[in-house]
C-alpha cells in the first residue's frame, strides 16, 4: 500500500506514438499527472484526443514510447514477464463495450472467476466463494450465474466488467467511458455502483469520458485532453468555477444550460484541426483558437497557476474567466 503522501499513479513525461505511412502519430504526448488514493481523475476531450491511449498506457496494454510511470511510487515503465503479471494485479480496466469485452462463450460465473484462476492465489472453493461475492457486491442475482452475455441486457453486463475489474482487488482502476454505450436510466445505476464500490474499496479511479455531465458527478479531478496533450489540470469544482484554458471554456459552453432566462451560448470553434502526425512544436489548439499570437507558435509548457491548477497556455492568466 502507498505511503500517505505517495499518489498511487503517476506519470511522467509520457508519450506514446504510432508509427504511420506519414511520420509519427502522437497519441500522448508529455503527460504529467497524478491521482492520490481513493480519488478519481476525470480525463475529458473530444473523440481521438488520446483519453483511452492514454489510460490503455498507464495499465501497459499499450507499451509507452517514453517517460516515466509509478504505481504507489515504485517504477513501473520497464516491468516485463512475472513482474508484469503482478502488476496487471494492481491496474484493471473497464472496457466501454459490455459486450464485446466479455466472452460470448463464458457464463457470467466463468467470466468472473477467471481472473482468479489465471492468477493461481486460490483454491477451488475460494474461487468459488470469491466469485459468489463479487456478483452480490455489483448487484448480479445468483439466477444468472449461468447466462451468458447475449441473454443480459447493457447494464447486467457492465457489471460483470465491474465484478471481473475487481475480482484481484486492484488499486488503480481504468474506467475506459463505462458508460457511454448505456441508456441514460442505468447510466446513473452504474456511476453509483462505480461511486459505492470506491468507498468501500477504497478504489482509485482514472474516469475516461466525454461527457462532461458525467465526469462532473464523478471526479475528484479533471484532466481536459487535446491532441495527446494535457491542456488544463484541477480540482473539478475549479474547473467549472474558473476555466483558464480556451478549449476548456469552448468545452463548457456547450453543456446546455437549465436555466432559460441565462442559457449557454455555444462557441463554435472554427478553423483546421491540427494534424497529430509530426505535429509542430507549437500550441495544438492554435489554428482553431481566436486569441492565438505569435507566441502560441512557440512550444507550450504545463504550469501551475494556482495551488493545483495546471494549465499549457502562454496566455491563460489573462484568459481566466471569473
């Protein structure tokens, strides 16, 4: 277990490219960040961003290119084989997908005990009793130990995502947009079901969306993402309080608004969506940003504004909304 002050993850300078006929996409690109223990990081932004690459990195589904991760403050970039093995314990994942991500050809029972059979801890009766507990702890009944994933419906499967996530007891869970593919109504059921199982476990959660409704009720943090980079970074309350980035104020203002009499008026960004193949070494939100100046050509660094409030724009002090 982390010392008090230890972030359970944190990385460093992360970076992961793929390589492409063109040159080098950069999927993630100088990542910095932290998430303490028992909290949850929110990570938002637009389709292909880098949200999901970069939570698939962190949990080594994905190799990184460069930098550094820690897990409870012991470095992990470079673990391979048996070491590796025990440290995919610590770090799971909740695919988006409650469908294709489970075997069509496992019960729900042989789902859940997977895991711990492929890890070789516990008996046979263990395992056994372990997979009856994590199905009542997400809220599987017993009657449908035996179905498969064709005979449950959206929200039935994402909890045996969830119960197969936990069936190790990690510490660092990826909830990789778990809730997207959801009708509204079960939506909430699960964000409670992820909110429940934290208190209880004392779970650390890295919460992928882009549904800035959702991540707001969610997270601890927020972590706003654009083309593979971290352009804003705080505490959520602050976030929406006080955005300082311009694509995060672009962001926020299309969330509609309740409020007939003060709605939201929508910016509509304009011009061409920077390449991530062999970006320049400038602002990437530049060519779509109407405040951008020469400056903004020049390379962005991430700086701490205020007390945990982390933004990459040469321009943000005079750009802060109150």
């Amino acid at each position: 277990m982390p010392e008090n002050n230890t972030p359970v993850i944190e990385v460093q300078g992360l970076k992961k490219y793929f390589p492409t006929k063109r040159g080098l996409l950069h999927a993630v690109d100088d990542v910095t960040l932290k998430i303490e223990k028992g909290k949850t990081l929110g990570v938002v932004g637009e389709s292909g961003c880098g949200k999901s690459t970069l939570g698939r990195t962190i949990i080594h589904l994905l190799e990184r290119t460069d930098g550094k991760i820690f897990l409870n403050g012991e470095d992990i970039s470079d673990v391979k084989g048996k070491d590796l093995k025990k440290v995919r314990e610590k770090m799971q994942i909740i695919f988006q997908d409650p469908y294709s991500s489970l075997n069509p050809r496992y019960t729900i029972e042989n789902t859940i005990r997977e895991p711990l059979i492929v890890s070789k801890r516990f008996s046979k009766a263990e395992i056994n009793e372990k997979a009856n507990e994590l199905m009542e702890l997400v809220g599987i009944d017993n009657r449908l130990r035996l179905s498969y994933p064709h005979e449950l419906d959206g929200g039935r499967r994402q909890r045996v995502g969830i119960a197969r996530a936990l069936a190790l007891e990690p510490d660092f869970v990826v909830c990789d947009e778990p809730v997207s593919a959801l009708d509204v109504s079960i939506q909430a059921q699960v964000l409670n079901l992820l909110r429940s199982l934290q208190d209880q476990k004392g779970l650390t959660y890295m919460f992928v969306t882009h549904n800035l409704s959702v991540v707001r009720h969610i997270s601890d943090d927020i972590c706003v993402m654009y083309l593979g980079q971290v352009v804003e970074l705080c505490p959520s309350h602050e976030l929406f309080k006080r955005p300082m980035h311009p694509y995060t104020q672009a962001l926020l203002s299309a969330i509609p608004s309740v409020d007939i009499h003060n709605p939201n008026k929508p910016e509509i960004l304009e011009g061409e969506l920077t390449s991530p193949v062999n970006p320049k070494p400038g602002c990437r939100f530049a060519a779509r940003c109407k405040y951008a100046t020469e400056a903004c050509q020049e390379p962005q660094v991430q700086r701490e504004l205020e007390p945990g409030h982390f933004v990459r724009c040469c321009r943000a002090e005079e750009l802060a909304k109150d």
